[in-house]
C-alpha cells in the first residue's frame, strides 16, 4: 500500500463498494444510452490526404486507451499508432464508476507539495486594473530561459492551490520544467485584485499571463495546461493564437468544451450535488465582490433566485460581462468554435463516464479531424480523476500522462 492510502484502511474500501452498489447499475445504464445516442469512430487512422500531404509530427490519435476494448474491435478502421508516451488506463479498483472517480478523485490524499515558488500579480486588464495571482516555480539559471514552462490553469471555483494543480506543478517541476500555477480572476483569495467577476471566455488573461512571464524571463516556450473550465480556456487561447510564440503544446484534462450542454448536464438529477457545490461557491463570491465593489453590483433580492448554474451564468455573468443572455455567453465562450485552429501539438483527454462534461457530435468531428491533436477517450476516469491501478503516486494517471505528452514535445526523454 502507497503512503498516500496507508491511513484509508478497510472501512474506506468499505465505503466505496457500498456507494458503487447503490449508484453502479443506474449510472452504467446512462452511460451506454448516451454512448448509444452519440457515435463517433473510437479511433482515427492516420493518413496521407487527398492532396498528397503526410500526416503531421504528431498525428491525430483518437483511442480508447483500453486498446483491448471490445469497442475499438466494433470500428473497422486501420490501426492507429498510439505514442509511446501513451499508456493504457486502468480504473482502480472499486472506482469503475464515474462518480465514485470523481467524488474520491477529489479527496484523495496526495504527497504534501513542497515545491519553493514566489507569488507574483500580473495585470490582465489595463483597461480596470484587474489582475490575477500566480504562484511561480523557476528552474535555475541560466537554464530557466530554455526549459518549458507550464502555465497551470484550475477549473470552475478552484485555485491554484487545488489538489489537482499542486500534484501536477509538482510532476513538471521534477521533470525540469518550470511551472506557473495561475490563479483565475477572483480566485484563491483574490477577490481584492478586480472589480470584475470570472468566466469561461478570459482567454485573454492567460494570454496576457503568457506574455509577461514571456517577456520578464525571455522564456522560449510555454506549454497549456488546463483542467475542466481551465481547459476551456487554454484551448480557446491556443485556437485564437495559432502559432504564435512562445506557445508551443498544450494539455487538457476534462476540459469544458461545449459549454451550454455541460452546463444543462450538471442540472441533470444525479448531477445535483456537483452543481449546489459550484452554487454555493459562486454565490459566496458574488456576496463578497458586491461587500468589496458596491456601486459594481447589485443586491441579490433584485437579481432573484439562482438555482441553476444556468441561471447564474444568465442572470450575473452575461449581466456583468458583456454577453446578451447565457445562450450568448456559452457561444462565445466555448473553445468548441475555434479547436479546429489549433496548430500547436495537444492533448485533449476525456472520460466517457464523466459525469457532466458533453461533447457534441460535431465537437468530436472537429477534434477528430485536426491533426495537431491528440485526443484520447477512456471508458472511465469521471471527471478530471483518473485514479488508477498504478501503485504510490503514479495512481494519477492523467497528470502523469500530461507530464509524458509534455516531455516528448520537449525532447525529453526521462519519464515521470
């Protein structure tokens, strides 16, 4: 047993088959319907076009990572060649389910993280003087120019200091990069540092992010990674820049692509718990931005009930960020409208059983066809876990597999 589970003994696996027992049968049941509902080929062969051109450096590999999968026998395609850095998943023991994944992802012990860093605000918005938090991690000189950088970007209500984002500044630490885990708009404790709120189309501030750091180090490269909404906007920030420098890969991790059927997902009855989560954060924040900006915000009597993240997102987001109505703010938020212009090598990975995140159809399509993509779909993981069978720490598969992704863009040769 890893140091990491040495203190969760018997009663935690206890606990763990009795909530599969009570939720397994149903979940399972939705899965297959919504696997039945949406089809799309399981992997993508790799090809010269019709106009003679060969594939890519890093051609288009669309897998179920379980590559015995019965379902990947159902697909008459050519085989595809899985990078090397590409491991199959395994779900740990007990955790086939999507919830459980997710819910146990979430709590589950990780080493302290012990990585010196030094905390620095980077304005992102001139225009109000808004700017965000970030919590730097340098490799020393001379070499810090030349090394990779990752800027590390949270989910919805998360923080630079997310289990998540320390266990993968971590991994990027120790494989010699240097690591930047940036704080959104407001969060982490930076309620303080703009009189506005935060959504899912900033792209821009992890744009300007890039920039400063860019400009202060005369950094060579930097690499994207982005969990759940963070996702969202490293792929919308690297659809938008093309192939722009320093930007040179990125790495996603359940990201919220198609944002309108992600949000109406999380109303879905099973999901109600996830989603009174998310409410009570953004709540509390919307409280503490009107005690801190006034004349900025009004009461929440006038606004009404909020009981949906939908709600929130069309009676405060699009009221103080610009956008007409939600419909309008998740068109034009959504990295779905521009993943089809990325042109950097990425890695999008994806579980089937995550419990809210959607794709559409024609999301998938796109993902499928541009060749600078990688993106790997496994039957379990829930969202953003991806706990697996793998002993001690390696039990994060994802991060793990980001850090390998990572690695081979850079040359690298040591694994993590």
């Amino acid at each position: 047993m890893c140091p990491a589970t040495a203190g969760l003994g018997n009663g935690f696996s206890a606990t763990i088959d009795r909530y599969t027992a009570a939720i397994v049968q149903w979940q399972n049941a939705c899965l297959w319907h919504r696997m039945s509902r949406v089809r799309s080929p399981l992997a993508a062969p790799i090809y010269a076009d019709s106009r003679g051109r060969h594939e890519p450096e890093w051609p288009n590999c669309r897998v179920l990572v379980n590559l015995e999968s019965q379902q990947n026998k159902e697909v008459d395609l050519r085989p595809v060649e899985v990078p090397e850095w590409l491991t199959p998943f395994e779900p740990r023991r007990g955790l086939s389910n999507g919830h459980l994944q997710t819910i146990v992802g979430n709590y589950f012990p990780r080493p302290p993280f012990r990585v010196d860093g030094v905390a620095e605000t980077v304005e992102v918005d001139p225009a109000d003087g808004s700017r965000v938090l970030c919590h730097c991690h340098w490799q020393a000189e001379p070499e810090r120019a030349k090394r990779l950088t990752v800027v590390l970007v949270h989910g919805l209500e998360g923080s630079s200091d997310s289990r998540y984002i320390q266990g993968i500044a971590a991994r990027a630490w120790d494989a010699g990069f240097n690591a930047i885990r940036m704080n959104m708009r407001n969060c982490g404790g930076t309620d303080q540092l703009t009189p506005t709120l935060y959504h899912s189309g900033l792209s821009g501030d992890v744009g300007a992010v890039v920039r400063h750091f860019a400009r202060q180090f005369s950094l060579e490269r930097v690499a994207l990674v982005g969990y759940s909404m963070g996702g969202n906007l490293v792929l919308k920030l690297a659809g938008e820049w093309g192939d722009q420098p320093p930007l040179c890969a990125v790495a996603t991790v359940c990201p919220a692509i198609d944002l309108a059927v992600g949000s109406d997902a999380l109303h879905e009855p099973l999901n109600r718990a996830y989603e009174w989560s998310f409410l009570r954060g953004l709540r509390a924040r919307y409280a503490r931005k009107r005690a801190l900006f006034p004349a900025n915000y009004v009461a929440p009597t006038e606004i009404g009930a909020v009981r949906s993240v939908r709600e929130f997102d069309h009676k405060i987001v699009s009221r103080y960020c610009g956008f007409r109505d939600a419909d309008d703010y998740y068109y034009r938020a959504a990295s779905a409208r521009v993943v089809d212009r990325i042109v950097v090598p990425t890695l999008v990975l994806q579980a089937l059983d995550d419990p809210f995140i959607r794709l559409l159809p024609e999301t998938r399509a796109k993902l499928v066809a541009n060749p600078h993509i990688t993106f790997v779909e496994t039957r379990h993981g829930g969202h953003c876990a991806f706990l697996s069978r793998d002993a001690g720490n390696e039990i994060h598969w994802a991060e793990a597999t980001v850090i390998r992704f990572l690695q081979a863009v850079a040359g690298q040769r040591n694994g993590s």
